[in-house]
C-alpha cells in the first residue's frame, strides 16, 4: 500500500514579485513561496486571524484580558530584563538571540536554525537560511529591518529531513508556522520570538534612512529605543540619535508597509520565548518565558546571562492620547523642539513594562485606525479581541 502524498505536495508556490492572496497586505512572511500556499486561507495571519485556536495550541490556553499584564504581552510564565555577562562583538544588543541558537546547536538539542543573513550585495536585503553551524548563525546576527520571507525555507525543511529546528522570527511568520507546524514532519519545534513593529520594504527602508540619517550610506543598523530616540549605528561605530518627535513624518506617514499597519502581534504572542528590548531597561533585554519549551530555552543561557525584574514607571495614557491625532495629520516638529521634548518626556515619562505599554498603545491606535479606514470589511474579524480592549481605552478620531 503506497502512503498518501499530503495535499500540500501537490500545489506549487508562487514566482517572487507575483500577487499573493493576501494582495497589500501580504508581509512576503514566505509560505506563498512554497507548496505550502495551500494552506494559506488557514495560515495567513491577513487572510485568517486566530489568535485564542493558536495561543490554545500552542500554550495550552488563551491569554486572560482581565489581567492587565497579559492582556498586553500575551501568555507567559515570566519576564525578565536581561544581558549578557560577555557581550558577543557585532551584535546589535549583547547577543542573547545568537548565544542561545549556538547553544541549542551545540547541545544538539536542533540540527538546524532558521535565521535571516543579509545578503551579499546588500546588508539590509534579507537572505533566510537554515544554519547548521554556529558560524552561520553568527553571520546573521544585526536585525534586518526590512519584509523577510522567512518560510520559503518551509519545502528545505522537507527536503533535509530535519526532525528538530529552531525558528527565529517575528510575529506574522510565526502565526503562519504554528498553522503548519504540524504539516512538516518535525519532532520538536523551538520558537524564538522577535518583538516587531513597522518593517519597510527595501525602497521604504531606503527613504527612511535618507530623511533621517545624517549618514544614510553608512548606517549598519537601527533601532527606535526607550528613550525616545532613533539609534543608527555607523560603520566607523559611531552613534546617531534622533528624537522620535524630529522624524520627518509628512514624509515618511506611508512608509510603513500596509501589513504592518494592521498588525496586532508586537509582542510574537506564538512564540515560545521572546527576546527584543521594549520591556526592559536602556542597555538591556527583555525576555519572556510563554511556555515550559521557552523555559528550557531560557534555561540553556541563564549562566550566560545576568538578570534583573521588570520595572514599570510612568503613566503613558496622556502621551498616547496626545500621539494620536498628531501622527494622524502627520506633525512634524522643528528639530530644537523635538530634542526639547524628548529630553521632557525621557526624564518624566514612561520608562520599562509603562514605556512597553506606551509603544503598544500607540501602535494599536494606529493600525485601528488604519484597517478602520482602509479594510472596514476586516475590522470586526481581524482585530484580536486583546487588542480591541487596549484600543477602547483611547479616544479615537471620527471619521
């Protein structure tokens, strides 16, 4: 008796630059790229919001929206600010990300890592991979700012017969991934969550870059930090810092791309352990332990690591509310006006779980707004009923 082919197999992925079924919303997450397109209508984070089936499957429950803490950061057992005692060299942070996915190779606790190298003519086109050595994964240290089609390494999965794998990525691909995991014949998935909020195409990237950087050609990466400020790191590895409040946003209002202004998964609440910064000291990361999978992982680099609790300062209400109409027309202030801000609202504003609450607020209300406006048809089905919670607390413009 000959075994049945999975459906999946008999479908074939789409060209790079064709329409994918999520049309402008699509993330280019990857998985339209492979014979798992069959699964889309299910797997597409735009197509199919389901977050409480998958948060269940994943965590063994869905979050609780009456405790505020999860409400914002999802299903967790804990979170941590944390660094490493011996930062790696070159990498954006102090390289928690990269330690631990050497780590889970060494121990042979995976065969493979799913990571984004940069590719070799551009540093910030992204080029997944699956790493099988620790140099490999090294190399694709650095966030890449910009859409990655993670999952096309959904059929080399497959075709190399991996039976244990770590998956870095951030919230779209891994909704897309917990859709299929089970199609892929693995016997252990590990899930290393990135926080993510508005990624840019290339030519987007490229306009960010040249009405902010003094430098655009230079900048190796950036990052939009706790103190109000945007950080570029240059090649010499000097320091840029400009003041959120100074961005050019008449300008850049339509850079960001439509998949990330109706996306309601900042936190990677399908991951089993989250890294990023958001929640944590200047200096520091943020880590959240959702399940006994993100324990373990935890577990692996915690001699690695100093610690210390999360903290919550401030009160972000009043800034949000107040952030809200301004992006909505697109102020942009003078540059002496948007330090003198900055260094305000650094000193007497949100600072750790508050700052976190704060950047989540914002970005809810926006991307309400945005599907709202653009996707009225979606509103009521795509917006996660955690995120439609954080958003009433706001009062939102009429259109």
């Amino acid at each position: 008796m000959t075994a049945q082919i999975p459906a999946h197999k008999k479908a074939k992925g789409l060209p790079r630059g064709s329409v994918r079924p999520a049309k402008a919303l699509c993330s280019d997450c990857g998985l339209c790229d492979t014979h798992f397109i069959h699964y889309v209508k299910e797997a597409c984070a735009f197509l199919n919001q389901q977050f409480d089936k998958l948060e269940t499957k994943v965590h063994g429950r869905k979050r609780d929206l009456d405790q505020e803490q999860e409400m914002y950061f999802g299903v967790h057992q804990k979170m941590v600010a944390a660094r490493k005692t011996e930062p790696i060299e070159g990498a954006q942070w102090t390289g928690i990300v990269s330690s631990l996915a050497c780590k889970m190779l060494e121990e042979k606790l995976v065969e493979g890592v799913v990571c984004v190298q940069s590719s070799p003519d551009d540093r910030f086109q992204p080029m997944p991979i699956i790493a099988t050595t620790p140099e490999e994964i090294l190399a694709a240290r650095v966030n890449k700012p910009t859409l990655s089609p993670n999952l096309t390494i959904l059929e080399q999965i497959e075709q190399g017969e991996f039976k244990k794998l770590l998956v870095i990525g951030v919230g779209c691909q891994i909704q897309a991934l917990r859709a299929v995991q089970d199609k892929l014949g693995l016997e252990k998935l590990y899930v290393l969550g990135l926080p993510c909020v508005d990624n840019v195409t290339r030519a987007g990237l490229q306009k960010f870059l040249d009405t902010t950087s003094r430098s655009p050609e230079t900048v190796v990466y950036y990052e939009f930090m706790q103190d109000f400020k945007v950080h570029f790191k240059h090649e010499d590895g000097s320091t840029e810092t400009v003041p959120f409040f100074g961005l050019k946003t008449n300008q850049l209002k339509d850079v960001f791309a439509p998949s990330c202004m109706s996306c309601f998964d900042y936190t990677n609440g399908l991951a089993d352990l989250v890294v990023g910064y958001m929640g944590a000291p200047f200096g520091w990361q943020w880590m959240v332990v959702r399940n006994e999978t993100g324990q373990e992982m935890f577990d692996l680099v915690a001699d690695q690591i100093e610690t210390q609790p999360v903290s919550s300062k401030g009160d972000r209400r009043a800034a949000v509310q107040n952030s809200i109409p301004a992006y909505d027309k697109g102020v942009t202030l003078p540059m002496w006006a948007a330090k003198l801000m900055g260094i305000v609202i650094e000193k007497i504003g949100p600072k750790g779980l508050e700052y976190a609450k704060f950047s989540i607020d914002s970005h809810f209300t926006r991307n309400y707004l945005y599907t709202r406006r653009n996707y009225p048809g979606k509103l009521e089905a795509h917006v996660p009923e955690f995120a439609k919670k954080i958003v009433a607390q706001y009062e939102l413009p009429k259109d």
